[in-house]
C-alpha cells in the first residue's frame, strides 16, 4: 500500500503497474526523496511477474519539472548537487525489461525530457510544453542526453538545445521525443491502447525485442544475420514460443496474457 505522504503512487491493474509523480507542490521535480521512491517503485515492479507493463504518470498540470532547484541550490554548500541519481533513474527506466510507457499530460522540462526519453513509449497532450531551457540556467542538458539524443532528429536537437525554446506535444512527436501526440481528452483512451497491446506480448519476448531494439549497428552483417537466426531460433523453441505458435493455432489467448478483470 502507497504511503499517504509518498511521492510516487503505486497502483497495479491487470498486468500495468502505474507509477505516478505525485509531488504537485514543486511541479513533480526530481528531488531526491521522490527520485529514490521512482527507483524503488520500478524495482518492484520489475521483480513482480504478474507486472507486463509500467505507465509513469503524474498528478497536477505539470508532468515534471526537472531538477529540485531549491535542493541543488541548498547542495552547493557540499560541493556537489544530486544530478547522479537523475542517471540511476535514467538508466533504470531505460534498461527495466518491461516495457515502459509515459503519459505526459502537461510539461516538462530539462530531466523529465530525460524521463519521457528513457520510456520505450510515451504519449503526450497536443497542448503539452517542452524546452530544453539548461542553457538559460548557464548549464547544460548533460545527464538527459544519453536518452534524448538516440531519440530526437539531429537537427532538431541542435535547435532545442541551443535555443532553449519552447515546443508543443505535435513538434514532439514529429522529432521523436514522444510516440503520439493526441487531444487532451482522448489520452486516457490512447495510453489504454498501447497497454493493452503491450500486455499481449510475452514476458521474455519483451525483454528480448527491448534488447533487439538497442543492438548496435553491426559492422559484419553476414554475421550479424547468423546471429540473429540463432537468436530466433532460440525464441521459437522456448516455452514461450512454443505455447505462443500453440495460442495461435488454436485461436486462444496465450497463457501469459492477463484475464479480463
């Protein structure tokens, strides 16, 4: 059960663990309590086998702030300020085997972008804002590029990062940094969508094609195709491939999709 005065809400509903910023008072920014319960919220659901999908969510109109300036501003004193955990969360949302999608219904700004990016999916309001504003604080979107620049258009990168200019959800979808961009009203319904599609897949399936989708460009593709074939042919005689060709055959859902609640 949630804690009343968590900073990231924990719900979990036929296979779709929610995790939702819930921290309206300073725009949901990544301090470090709420950073340290987004870690422990994606371990969870990690390790729950029931869990096949991750939705990170928000409470309030602003999805996520970035850093806690007023934390970073208190930690100059020390010498250091708490950007390193922003990479943990980063690179946990990232390589999490279970597919992670966020629903962006307001903006973001400097390490939500790194959020939004770290997702495999993300669905965003028409109306939601974004800009890359580090530049205008004389610093630099350091930490975030490891996951915004594999997904945004080069040219596109260059503009918003040294513009610090603002964007809507449609200019986000067109460079890459969403999936979709939808009506307001209608992204309850488009974020349902993806996750029932997600829940379909297989556990390891997943897991696999995640790994397929970061596989570096290969130098030798003869060899880069005989690995693959191995690779597939591996999959098709799994458990999971094989109760999946089964599923298929004979018209039923596989055995790993969640029964209708």
């Amino acid at each position: 059960m949630t804690s009343p005065d968590a900073l990231v809400r924990v719900a979990t509903a036929r296979g779709v663990t929610t995790l939702t910023l819930d921290s309206p008072h300073n725009r949901n920014a990544l301090s470090t309590p709420l950073m340290t319960q987004l870690l422990a919220g994606l371990a969870d659901a990690v390790a729950d086998d029931a869990v096949r999908v991750v939705v990170l969510d928000h409470t309030g109109p602003i999805f996520c702030s970035g850093a806690d300036l007023k934390e970073t501003a208190a930690a100059y004193a020390s010498g250091t300020v708490p950007a390193g955990m922003l990479g943990d969360v980063l690179a946990a949302v990232w390589e999490c085997p279970k597919p992670v999608l966020a629903r962006v219904a307001g903006p973001a700004r400097a390490g939500g972008l790194g959020l939004i990016a770290a997702a495999d999916l993300a669905v965003c309001a028409e109306e939601a804002t974004f800009a890359f504003t580090e530049v205008r604080l004389g610093v630099i979107p350091a930490v975030i590029s490891a996951t915004v620049l594999p997904r945004l258009h080069p040219r596109a990168a260059a503009e918003l990062y040294l513009t610090g200019d603002t964007f809507d959800g449609r200019r986000a979808a067109e460079i890459g940094l969403v999936t979709a961009a939808v009506p307001a009203d209608g992204l309850d319904a488009a974020v349902q969508r993806y996750c029932a599609s997600l829940v379909r897949g297989a556990p390891g399936a997943l897991a696999g094609a995640k790994q397929l989708l970061r596989r570096p460009a290969a130098a030798d593709l003869p060899a880069e195709i005989a690995d693959l074939a191995a690779l597939s042919t591996g999959y098709f005689l799994s458990d999971e491939g094989r109760e999946g060709v089964s599923a298929f055959r004979e018209k039923r859902p596989a055995r790993w999709v969640p029964a209708e609640s």
